[in-house]
C-alpha cells in the first residue's frame, strides 16, 4: 500500500518536472526565434 503511494507520488514529480522542463525548453525556443528575427531585421 505504501510502496504504491510512494510510487504514484514519484509518477507525478516527473510528470510535473517533464513539463517545467518542456516549458522552459518552448521558452528558450520562442526567445531563440525572436533574437534570430531581430538580427535579420538589422
């Protein structure tokens, strides 16, 4: 019983870490793409 909670707790850490992960990745992405514009822009 216990084992299986630990178990599901740790399921979701690392689905919740996945996603921070993914949405600093989209972040870094999109700035990514912003810098690229402005530099063709000069």
């Amino acid at each position: 019983m216990f084992q299986q909670y630990l178990a599901d707790g740790a399921n979701v850490f690392i689905a919740i870490v996945a996603v921070v992960i993914g949405f600093a990745t989209a972040l870094g992405y999109v700035d990514f793409l912003k810098t690229k514009k402005e530099e063709k822009k000069d």
